[in-house]
C-alpha cells in the first residue's frame, strides 16, 4: 500500500488540484503533510513494534492507513485532504518499518535473505506499477480512487497477517518508556520549518511565517539537545562520529531532494504543458523504476567489489545529466525524442548511487545501531524530499495557480531542473569523503552488514526512500 500510495498521487496531482481548486501551496501541503508525518515518526514507530509487537503495530499501522485513505477519498477540501495525508502519513510509519522488522524476526539467518529479497522484489513492483495503476485509476472515475483502492487491500493485508504472521518483540531490550518527547519535537520542529516554506511566497514575512520558521528552527535545535543528553535516544549522536556515515546522509539528503522535486513537477509538466493523459504521464516515468529493479543489485555488488566511492560520485553527476536532459521537455516534444532519453539515464544515475549509499550507510554504523542507522537513513531521505517540494516551487517562481498554464509551468520547470541538478551535482561531490573500503575488511572479504543480506542481493531501493530496516541483531 505504501509503495503505490507514493507514486499514484503525484499522478493524480493536476485533477485534484483542478478539482478541488487548489493552490500550488495546496499541491505541497498535499504531499508534504503526508512525508512529515512519515519522516519524523519513523523512527519512533519501529522502536514502538520492538517494544510492543511488531505484529501489532503493523497491522495498527495497516487499519490507520487503509481509514485515513478513506478519508482522503471522501476530501472536499483542500485543507480537508491535506489533514486527512497527515493521518494517512502516520499509519504509513506505522507499517513501512514493520514489515521488513517481521522478516527479520520471523525467519532464521539462513532463509533471511531470500524473504527480504522477496519483500524488495515485490515492493518494487508496486513502485514499478503505481504511476500506471494511478492514471488508470484516475481515468477511469476520479482521483478519489487512487486512495479507495487501498481500503480493499488493508483488509486483505491484516487478514493475512493476523492468519500467518507470527508475533515478536524485545521487551527484555527495552525497559524504558519510548522517546515520545523527541519524536514529538522533531515532528514539530519540521512542522514549523515546512510551514515558512511553503507560506513564504503566499503570505510573504508576516508574522505567521516567520514564527513558524523560527519555532520550526528551534524545534530541530531543542531535538538534537535531547539527543545528546538522553540515555535512550532516537537517534545516537555517536553516529554521526563515523565521517563516512555522516558524508552518505548528506549525499542522501541532496539527491533526495532533487528526485522529490523533479518527480512533483514531471508529472504536472507532462500533463498541463505536454497534454499527456494521467495514465500517459504515469507510464512516461516507469523506466527509472525499472531500470533500478534490473540495475541496483549489479550496482550493489560492484560496490561491494570495488568500493562504494566511485558510484556515489558517478552516480549523482548521471543523475544531474538525465535532469538537464529534462530540459528538453517541453510543449511538442515527442516521447522518444525528448522524454525517454532523460529518464532512463535519470534511471541509471539513480540505480549507480541508491544500493551503494544504502550498503554504506549500513556498513559505516556500529553493529547494535544498525537498524537505527537504516532508519535515520529512511528518515532523512524523506526530509529532503519533503523540504524539496516546500521549497522548490517557490525558487522556480511557480505560485498560485500558475501550474495551471503551460507557459508559466514550463518555464519554472527549467528553472527547477537547473536547480535539481545543481543538488545532484553537489550529493557527487559530497560523497569524495566517503571511506571507499567501508564495505571491506583488510583482506578484501566482504564485511557481515549487521545481520542484513549483502548489498547486492535485496536491498531493492524504491523511488521514494531507501529500505526502511529496524530489527536489531539479534541472537538466534
């Protein structure tokens, strides 16, 4: 439900927009109140099926999702969807850690790997399927279906799960209290810091913007103070003493940045500028998808042979050449000609830089943090998507319903490429710092990654965010 929820509504982004008469803050409060909720309570989620059943939590996580998706099909309002994605967000950080936390648990280390590599496959497939399921969706009645499809799923999902999936959790692990405090100030400091970037162009400095912006600040602050002083944090400061894990969340937080804003704007320029239908402009992104489900294993392996440096330099920059090649899309640009070249070279600077960073994010933690360092990874990936698309309209000078007129949208889609591949280009040359033997011990052996199967089997890397990993190593 997670993976296609992600790629069916920016598809159907242009009609609900149309239909709900909604500004471009609208569209990004759409998608953002969705990926705040997701971001800053992912961490706190896993931590949460550890403590009390990850069963348990999954399903929560399931029901919560499957009603709030109701809930947005049934949105007569902007603000009323905009509310009910913020739900929506939470059940979704509810069940996206869990389910790769009940593998983990749930089959012994030898047949670990191949469950996981199933769980990669198959959520690929509905990252793979979601842009053409939403333009059909869409077609074939209204945007509200892209979020009513998944009430029938929910149902079979916790059925199954409730038939088949047996009950875990560590409670001899945790016998503090979660860190609810932390998650609720990070949440709010991301609240806040979204809020002044969105309103910004709408409302200007007024005082509501700028004291969301600096809540939002101090927020972020007030979390990182209370994680160096907590005995249990949501995210150990001693992570971030390893350069190299440090360097990959950086290049994390640019790249996704620039894939979350490019991904908002194709599907509006396809549609609005270029007169593609939903399901046409769904269809025309789904070689990046597949060219990451056939390249990212052999791009995992290659790093764990020659080092993941390389790819995370190489693979950005082709990232910033597909974004320019983007450039060429345009009113009256054929697909072959124009839209085809550019997202399958943005397919395969994404399928150079995604397994690596995640394998080195993995091997560059300590190994009792090593789900932790998944979900910090996970989390930070979603904040620079998020804070993309609050930001992102606004630099390319796309206000109001301006996303509604070719020439205006064409012209701050330019604008957007320039900058996105300007961050692409920077998540490159960040990645210089990264220790290239990281994934090696001295010998030229591959390193056990914490527990986790190696970086080229089935660490399946979706559009959206890395694989979200949580279990802890644990005895057998």
């Amino acid at each position: 439900m997670a993976m296609l929820d992600g790629t069916i509504v920016n598809v159907a982004l242009p009609r609900i927009g149309g239909e709900l008469e909604a500004s471009v803050s609208g569209l990004q409060w759409i998608l953002d109140g969705y990926l705040l909720a997701l971001a800053s309570l992912i961490l706190i989620a896993g931590s949460l099926g550890d403590r009390y059943g990850r069963r348990r939590v999954f399903v929560i996580g399931v029901v919560w999702f499957g009603v709030a998706s109701v809930l947005c099909g049934l949105a007569v309002t902007t603000e009323m969807l905009v509310a009910t994605r913020v739900l929506q967000g939470i059940g979704g950080a509810l069940l996206t850690p869990g389910s790769l936390a009940i593998l983990q648990s749930a089959f012994p280390r030898a047949e670990r790997a191949r469950a996981i590599g199933a769980w990669s496959g198959l959520g690929g497939i509905a990252a793979a399927i979601g842009p053409l399921v939403g333009g059909l969706l869409v077609q074939v009645w209204s945007w509200r279906l892209a979020f009513l499809i998944n009430l029938p799923l929910a149902v079979v999902c916790v059925w199954l799960a409730r038939k088949y999936v047996p009950e875990s959790c560590d409670q001899q692990e945790h016998t503090g209290r979660p860190n609810v405090l932390s998650s609720v100030v990070g949440a709010l400091g991301l609240a806040g810091l979204t809020a002044a970037l969105v309103e910004l162009p709408v409302r200007g400095g007024d005082w509501l913007v700028l004291g969301s912006g600096i809540a939002g600040l101090a927020g972020l602050v007030v979390f990182v103070v209370l994680q160096r002083r907590s005995a249990d944090p949501l995210v150990p400061p001693r992570l971030f003493a390893s350069r190299t894990f440090t360097v990959a969340n950086a290049l994390t937080l640019v790249v996704y940045a620039a894939l979350g804003g490019v991904m908002m704007l194709m599907v509006l320029q396809l549609q609005v500028s270029l007169g593609y239908s939903p399901t046409a402009a769904g269809l025309a992104g789904l070689p990046i998808t597949v060219v990451m489900l056939v390249l990212s294993g052999y791009s995992g392996r290659l790093a764990q042979k020659i080092g993941p440096r390389p790819q995370l330099v190489a693979g950005p920059m082709l990232v910033a050449v597909g974004m320019l090649l983007l450039l060429r899309v345009e009113p009256g640009a054929s697909y072959l000609g124009a839209v085809l070249p550019a997202v399958t070279v943005f397919g395969l600077g994404l399928a150079t830089v995604v397994a690596p960073v995640t394998a080195t994010v993995l091997a560059a933690a300590p190994d009792q943090y090593a789900g932790v360092a998944s979900g910090v990874n996970n989390a930070i990936a979603r904040t620079g998507g998020l804070l993309a698309i609050a930001l992102l309209p606004a630099v390319a000078g796309l206000t109001g319903a301006a996303y509604a007129d070719p020439v205006a949208l064409t012209a701050s889609w330019r604008t957007a490429l320039l900058v996105c591949a300007g961050l692409a280009v920077a998540g490159g040359l960040v990645a210089l710092g990264v220790r290239n033997d990281v994934l090696s011990v001295p010998g030229g052996e591959p390193e056990p990654v914490h527990d986790h199967p190696e970086p080229g089997e089935c660490l399946h890397c979706g559009v959206d965010a890395p694989p979200s990993a949580y279990a802890r190593s644990r005895p057998e």
